[in-house]
C-alpha cells in the first residue's frame, strides 16, 4: 500500500471515528460534559507531555554530558512531539492513542520498534564506537601541481 492511500485512509476514518466517538460521548453524558472531558484531555495531556519531554531532554543533555550520541533520547522526543499533536486534536481516539505514548514503557517500545528499522550498515569505529582518523594533506597549490 502507498503512502498516499495510507495517509488518504487515515484522513478519512480517523475524523470519521472521532465524530462517532464523539456523538456516542455526547449522547450518554451531554455536549456540554463531553466538550469539557475534550478540553480536560488537552490540558492534562500538554502538562504530562511537557514533564515527559523536559524528563527526556535532560536524560539526553546526561548523555551529551557524557560524551555519547542521546538517539534513543531523540527518538522518544520525536514520540513524545506526535503524542502532542494526538493529544491536541480533538477527540476521545486520538487522546487515548497520545496518552498512551507518553506512558514511558509504551513509547520505549515504539523507540526500540523504530530502532529496529533503521537499516544496518558496516559497524565504524572500535568498540567503543569512536573512530580516529589520521592523515596528511596538502594543496595542490602548494605542491607545485595543477
């Protein structure tokens, strides 16, 4: 399946869902109760996202500190940015989908899946992962040379 028709398909049953979703709320507890839980989702969901982020900027600030690439750190912000956007867009399906990936076992598991993906390619450096590179060089100029 393309990219397109994907995209194409979450544009289209995704709203569909929520409208649902939402008319249901609405009809068991009022407009009124379910506007009010929609906005409670959103203002809890951006402090939660906001203490999840802040946690992982400094984790990844330790691991610069430390002299290491904070990757792992990078990928759960980029989760952790998505769970915003779920989080911010009205809807009963979309918050649950934004809470759950600022439950820190949850978007770990989504940052080790992505991880996974990444392509494999040849293994540089030493075993600690740094790789030193010594060499001479001059300019053509200098050299004498065209």
């Amino acid at each position: 399946m393309s990219a397109v028709r994907l995209l194409l398909i979450l544009f289209l049953v995704v709203p569909l869902a929520e409208i649902y979703v939402l008319i249901e709320v609405g009809s068991e507890v009022g407009a009124i109760a379910t506007v009010a839980l929609v906005v409670l989702t959103a203002v809890v969901g951006a402090v939660l996202m906001r203490a999840q982020g802040l946690a992982t900027l400094l984790r990844a600030r330790a691991a610069m500190a430390k002299g290491e690439v904070p990757a792992l750190e990078m990928l759960e912000g980029a989760v952790i940015l998505i769970a915003g956007a779920l989080l911010l867009t009205p809807g009963f399906l979309t918050d649950a989908a934004g809470f759950a990936c600022l439950i820190p076992p949850v978007r770990q598991r989504f940052v080790l899946a992505a991880a996974a993906l990444r392509p494999a390619g040849p293994r540089r450096g030493g075993a600690d992962g740094r790789r030193t590179l010594e060499g001479e060089y001059r300019r053509r100029e200098e050299d004498g040379g065209g």
